[in-house]
C-alpha cells in the first residue's frame, strides 16, 4: 500500500463515527459521584420550590386574580375585571396615601441614611463603638408598637419635646400630635426606629476598608470629607446600594407605626396619616361596611409593582465595576 492510500484509510477510520476510548469518549459513563449529585437535585430542590409557590408565587397570584373580582370574604365572587385598578386610581384617599408612601421612601430615607452615614463616620474611631452600636440597634429589638407609644408620650402636650422647646425659647409650643403636624411626627420617628439598624450595618461595611488606605488619605493632607467621598463611600457602595433596596421594601409596608401612633383605642387613624399599607388594611377590614377584599387586593398588587419598579431603578442606578483593595 503507498503512502496515500495509508493517508487516505487513516482520515476515513477517524471520520467514523464510533466509541473513543479514555477520558474523552463520548459514550462514557457518568462518575458515581455526578449520577448521585443528579439523582439528589430534585428531591434536595423541591422542598425549597415548595415552599415558593406555596407561600409566595401562590397568594401573589391568587391575589392578582382577587384584585379583579368584588369579593365580600364570603359568597361567590364577581368578576369585575379593572373595575378595582379604575376605582382606586380615582380615589383622593388612595392618592393621598401613595403620596406619604413617596414621603416615606424618599424623605425619610434620605434622613435615615444621612444621620446613619454621620453616625457611621463618627464611631468609626471611637473606642466604644461596640456599645453605641448596640445602643443605636436597641429600637430594632422592641415591637413597633412599643415604640410607636413610646414616641407618643415624648410628643404628647407638656411632654419632653415640648419641655425642651420651652427651654429654646419656645413659649408656646405647637400642637404636634395635631392633624397639621402629624405626619411630619411619624416620619422623624421612623427615621428614629430606623437609624440603628443601617448605622450597624454601614459599620460592619466599613470595618472592612483597610486603615492603610486612610494613612495614605492623611499623609496626602486629605480632610474627613475628602476621605469619606474617596475612599470609604466608593468601598461601600455595593453595602448602600444592598441597604436602599432593603430600606425600600420596609418603607412601602410600613404599618405598625402609623396604626399604633395615631390611631385610638383600636380605631383606624385619620386618612390624612395613610399609605398604601394602611389603604390597604382600610379597604379590606375598615371600610365602614362591607370589606372589600378585592379593592384591597388591587391596592397590594399596586404596592408590589411600586417596590419592583423601585428595586430594579436602585440596582440600574447604583450598579458600576467591582472595586478591588
């Protein structure tokens, strides 16, 4: 045989299709250790799907569904379709209520995370920081409620606020538990019942940026402003923009507080202090008659869309590279 009718018999017995022997052959048998990791995937994993849809995707759904049907909690329900969406959207109370919840993501999120990242930088160096920072975390142990009450008391008339008012110079201190000074209330106390837990949280991000990067910071003159806009807020952004998102989802359900502080005896509070959870909870138990469950649906799905839209504008706008130290 010559040396092309060798190559030729060569290039067609490997263009066959056929069973490679070693490592790389394409009928071989999966390992003992991959066949058992297949065959424990799905039973390991259906636990956790369960408890998905059973707990989550399941009420989202039946809620999306309830929203378009008039539902009394009992009977048959009516489908109404968008009647629910078109009623709410129409009403003044439901805007005034999606205009405080604005209020409190915004507002009161923007003075959380000041007074946090001041906190934050203050206790930075200070010896007992361990024991400020429990005692900032303190008002995320104790039930809304109790603080709700709490902070009623400072506020009442001839309370502490207004002993202190008094001793600026104020003789006579303005009604702060008053419908025209009321919410403003709310929200300073829940920057107050907030405050600790995101000040713990910047804390633990910051004890992890090296001290070598402030030496250089410092011996290159820099000030307490210049340090902090350079080296501490671009090494902890990923931990602010983790908090925002966190700090969004809190502040759309905001309810204890509200219900607890400016309610009576039970009784729901004045509309004029109402975000969408306490709309809500207003068209599904406090409607003066007949519950409306599914105007309450519609108002919780709406709630839901808010703090989508909301999460995924947070992560587009506070996305950028990785930074590495």
């Amino acid at each position: 045989m010559t040396a092309a009718e060798t190559a030729r018999v060569g290039a067609a017995t490997r263009s066959r299709p056929g069973r490679r022997t070693g490592a790389g052959r394409t009928g071989a048998r999966p390992s003992p250790l991959a066949a058992r990791r297949r065959k424990l995937f799905w039973p390991l994993l259906l636990p956790a799907v369960l408890v998905y849809v059973v707990f989550f995707a399941g009420p989202s759904l039946y809620t999306l569904w309830l929203s378009l049907n008039e539902w009394a909690g009992a009977g048959p329900m009516t489908f109404v379709g968008l009647d629910n969406y078109r009623r709410m959207f129409q009403d003044p109370t439901f805007h005034h209520a999606f205009a405080n919840t604005l209020w409190i993501i915004l507002g009161v999120g923007g003075l959380t995370f000041l007074v946090s990242f001041v906190l934050t930088m203050f206790l930075r160096d200070m010896k007992g920081r361990k024991a400020a920072r429990s005692i900032l975390f303190f008002p995320n142990i104790v039930p809304s409620v109790v603080l709700a009450i709490l902070w009623g008391f400072l506020f009442q008339s001839d309370g502490l606020v207004d002993a202190v008012a008094r001793l600026a110079g104020v003789d006579d201190p303005p009604n702060w538990l008053g419908q025209e000074h009321l919410f403003s209330v709310i929200m300073v106390g829940l920057v107050w019942t907030s405050t600790g837990f995101y000040t713990t949280i910047l804390m633990a991000a910051v004890d992890q940026i090296p001290p070598e990067l402030y030496e250089d910071c410092e011996l290159a003159g820099a000030n307490a402003l210049q340090k902090f806009r350079h080296v501490t807020l671009p090494l902890m952004w990923d931990v602010v923009g983790v908090c925002a998102v966190l700090w969004t989802i809190s502040a759309v359900k905001v309810f204890e507080f509200i219900y607890a502080f400016a309610g009576a005896a039970g009784q729901m509070p004045d509309t004029g202090v109402w975000n969408t959870a306490l709309y809500t909870y207003g068209e599904a138990f406090a409607s003066g008659g007949v519950p409306r469950y599914g105007s309450a649906a519609a108002s919780a799905v709406v709630m839901l869309a808010l703090v989508g839209v909301l999460v995924v504008l947070i992560r587009r706008v506070m996305r950028r590279d990785t930074v590495q130290y």
